[in-house]
C-alpha cells in the first residue's frame, strides 16, 4: 500500500538558521565560533552512541543551507558531480587532506597557549588566503589561546562552506554532503559499528 | 484502495551511497531509508518511481529501472 507520508516541517528543518547566524557572528565576534563545536562533536556522538547518520539527515543546517540556496533559489545548475569526486580515493583523501589541517591548526593554538607564538588576527581561507579579521576581535577576558583556536575553527568552518557553495553552484545543491569530511567519518564510524557483515549490499 | 502502481521502481547505487539523507527527505512516500548509517535502500513496495529521489541524490547514483512483477 502506497500512502503519501507527512511532508510537514519539524523544528530541526529549520537548523539552517543557525548554521547562516553562525556565519554571520563569525564576522561580528570571532568567539562564536566555538559554537561551532556543537556541528563537530554531535554527528559524532549520534554515530558512535546510534550508529546512524541521523545528523546529517535530520539536523545538519549546513546541508539545509544548500538545498534551500541550491534549490528554492535557484543557485544550482543541478549537474552531476564527476565521477572522481564521489570516488573512495577522493573522499578519503579529502578527510585525510582535511584532519591534517585541523591538527595543524591545533598546534597552532597549542603554540600560542604556550606563548611561542603571538595570537594571529587573520581567518585562513581554503588554507592558503590569510585575511585580516582584526575587526572581529575585541580582546577577550580568555587566554589569547582561545581566541586563536576562534579564528582557526572559524577559518575551517568558511573554508567548508566556500567550498560547499562552488560545489552547489556547479554541481547539486548539496554536493558538499559527497565528499563532507564530517559525513565520510560518520559514515566510516557506522560502517565499523556495524562490521564487515552489517549491510548486504546490493546492486 | 487503488494505490498508484507502477512499475518503474529506485535503485541505489549502494556502495557508491554517501548515506547523506537527501533522497529520503524528499521521497514523498517514505520508500527510502538509510540503512545503519552506510547506505539508502529502496522499499520496493512503497516506490512508485517518481524519480524525486533522483534528482535529489548529490551523488547522482538513483535511476529508475522498469521492473517486471
Ligand atoms: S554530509 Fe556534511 S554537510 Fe552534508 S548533511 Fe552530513 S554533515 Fe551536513
Ligand atoms: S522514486 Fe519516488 S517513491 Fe521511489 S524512492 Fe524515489 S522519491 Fe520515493
Ligand atoms: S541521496 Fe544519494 S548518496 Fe545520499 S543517501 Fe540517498 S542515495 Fe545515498
């Protein structure tokens, strides 16, 4: 029996709003962007405690921001992706690619904590673009540290979304969600939860 | 009860799957799942073969197969 499901909307349709505010505040007060831990530890914890993805097919905003810039208006020229982006060797590659840097920028803040290094006011775009964020920054009543791990996390979560958004453009709305580091890892941890055996696949 | 029937029925290129969602938000008739957080699945007996799914899927890996019952 066929039977057409509830399409209604449900309070976690709408996370998309705080990711865009995220990135918004990013730009008024880098310190939000610790916020942005919430987007790295919760898919997390649904696949190791769940085993399931539901963070991306239920509450990830990111993904929501995509399909409503992507599709609702219009920002998409809904292509297939090429073949080697949706390939393993591509999407591991990229996670592999893009943990290096997040540990990279670690250290980096590890290195002002221990006061080797003085706090940079600049948010690094696709790794590479170093751009003057100084108005963002109003000093804080926290280690200069802290501050540093802002403009790295906030450097990582701009970088993603630019990327997010090309890929929309050229691509699906959502084609950041193929090669997302966060969706492959969630998906690398439901795959080992549930051993070799877990899922016959078919086709 | 005259469900729509048809015979042009999803099917997933699983293990080229993201599990990212996209398709099961869409599908009007709750015939895709994602299974275990590794991959979509098709209920063959909810599909109707409306495709939404398809042209939703980021990784572009649905296609519509005519199937014979
Ligand atoms: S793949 Fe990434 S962007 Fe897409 S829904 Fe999952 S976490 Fe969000
Ligand atoms: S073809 Fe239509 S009914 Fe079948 S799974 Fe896709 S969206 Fe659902
Ligand atoms: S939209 Fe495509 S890649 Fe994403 S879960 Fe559905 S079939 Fe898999």
């Amino acid at each position: 029996m066929t039977s057409i499901r509830s399409m209604k909307k449900q309070w976690y349709d709408y996370l998309w709003i705080f990711s865009l505010s995220y990135l918004i505040l990013g730009f008024i007060n880098i310190m939000f962007a610790w916020l942005g831990l919430l987007c790295f530890f919760i898919p997390l914890i649904i696949a190791i405690i769940k085993g399931t993805k539901g963070y991306c097919s239920r509450y990830c905003g990111r993904g929501q921001l995509f399909s409503l810039l992507g599709g609702r208006f219009g920002l998409s020229r809904k292509k297939d992706i090429p073949g080697w982006m949706k390939s393993k060797w591509f999407r591991y590659g990229f996670l592999v690619f893009f943990f290096a840097m997040f540990f990279l920028m670690l250290w980096n803040t590890y290195l002002v904590f221990a006061g080797a290094q003085d706090l940079k006011q600049v948010v690094t775009l696709l790794w590479t673009f170093k751009v003057p964020w100084k108005w963002a920054y109003h000093g804080t009543l926290f280690h200069p540290g802290v501050a540093q791990f802002a403009f790295g996390f906030y450097s990582v979560m701009l970088t993603s979304t630019i990327l997010g958004l090309i890929t929309m453009v050229l691509f699906k709305p959502r084609s950041w969600c193929v090669y997302c580091p966060m969706g492959t890892m969630t998906q690398l941890i439901c795959k080992a939860r549930s051993g070799r055996n877990g899922v016959k696949l078919s086709s | 009860m005259t469900a729509v029937r048809s015979k042009r029925k999803a099917f997933v290129a699983q293990k080229d799957c993201v599990a990212c969602g996209c398709c099961v938000k869409v599908c009007p008739f709750g015939a895709i799942r994602i299974i275990k957080g590794i991959t979509a699945r098709v209920d063959m007996d909810r599909c109707i073969g409306c495709g939404k799914c398809v042209k939703e899927c980021p990784a572009s890996i649905i296609e519509i197969r005519e199937v014979c019952e």
